[in-house]
C-alpha cells in the first residue's frame, strides 16, 4: 500500500498559497528527483513551521511510489540544505552537524527565523 498523505499535504500546501508554496508546485512538477526531493523537504518543513518537523520519508513518499529506494538520497539532499541554513536537522530533538557523522532515524525542520 503507498502512503499518499505526503503528496495530499504537498498539494495543499501548494493551493494554499501559504508558506512553501512554491517549493511545493516546483516538488510535484519539477523534472529530476534530486530537484523534486529538495522542493519537497523544503515545502513540506516550511509548510509545518519551525515548531513542528518532517522525516526524510515523508520527502520520498511525496515524489515517488517506490520511496524507500529515495530515502539515503532525500537525507542527502536534507544535508545540503541544512549546510545552507535552509532547514535543521534533528534527532532526539538535539541539532545534527550536517557534516558529522550520524546514522538512524533523524527530524527536518525549518528554521526558527524562516517563521518571521
């Protein structure tokens, strides 16, 4: 069975007009899945705010029925953005080094300053 709850938040985001919109049309239309992955963690962070957070699955499941072949990909690409400032990474609710070395299950959120 494919959880398609990630792909319904990415298209209400994206018909609301609010924050990640536009990340999250450019996740369900944008060609190539390294973009698609990277509008998604970012639409779908945002779209929760900094108080709340994604799983790198939940990026993966929004682009791709076979997701879990996405998954070291999506955390990948979770790295980079956290290298930017564009999201934070978490686990246990302590902040991850992007560039450390970590492994299991890890959180995505968007910034404190990206909600102001």
């Amino acid at each position: 069975m494919t959880d398609r709850a990630p792909r319904r938040e990415l298209e209400r985001t994206r018909d609301g007009a609010g924050p990640g919109a536009d990340e999250a049309g450019a996740a369900l239309g944008a060609e190539g899945t390294g973009d698609r992955l990277r509008a998604a963690i970012l639409a779908l962070a945002r779209a929760r705010g900094s108080e709340s957070s994604i799983c790198p699955s939940d990026a993966a499941k929004a682009v791709a029925d076979d997701w879990r072949r996405l998954l070291p990909q999506a955390r990948d690409v979770a790295r980079e953005l956290a290298r930017r400032g564009d999201v934070v990474l978490t686990q246990r609710d302590q902040l991850l080094d992007p560039d450390g070395e970590w492994r299991g299950p890890i959180r995505i959120r968007a910034p404190r300053s990206a909600d102001g």
